[in-house]
C-alpha cells in the first residue's frame, strides 16, 4: 500500500465547517488540528476536507517542515441511465510544495 511507506497510518477526522464561520475560526480550528498531528511527529501528512481548512492546515504543517501530499486519483464516470455514478482510482500521492 503506497501509504505506508510513510510509516504508520494514523486517521484524524477533519471537522465539519460551519458555513458561516469566520477565517479566523477556520484558522483556530488548523491551529487545533496540526497541533493533534504534531503529536505523532508524522513524517508525512495526507491532507483532506473542507478547502479553506485544508489550505490553513496544510501550511501550517509546510511551517513545521512537515511533507504534505494529496492523493491523486483518476476519475471514471459511468453514466447509468439519467444518472451518472463516479468511481475514483488512485494512482498516486502528490508532495504540496511552495515555490
């Protein structure tokens, strides 16, 4: 499994994000979630969940010189009458890098 050759895998739930919350909420909220992740001193972190969260998070952890990755993933729809179903194949994880 491509995960585990980052070590052992550890699943933090992201929180569900109010709509109307402020930045500054989101932001307490990645403050609160990269400090929970710091405490398995990971050597790599797959980021995922709400964007605005996701984006304090993620830098947050670049901050701490932690790797940061997405998954990639190839999507296939099928479409089943008027209805289109769509399956996710992953190919991969992709590092976040700041230039």
């Amino acid at each position: 499994m491509e995960a585990q050759k980052y070590g052992k895998i550890v699943d933090i739930p992201f929180p569900n994000v109010d709509a109307y919350a402020t930045e500054t909420q989101v932001e307490d909220s990645g403050r609160k979630i990269v400090e929970k992740v710091l405490e398995y001193s990971p050597a790599a972190v797959l980021c995922q969940g709400e964007f605005t969260l996701a984006f304090q998070v993620i830098n947050m952890l670049l901050d701490q010189d932690i790797t940061v990755v997405a998954a990639c993933s190839e999507r296939i729809v099928k479409e089943v009458g008027n209805k289109k179903e769509s399956y996710f194949n992953f190919k991969k994880f992709r590092k976040y890098t700041r230039r």
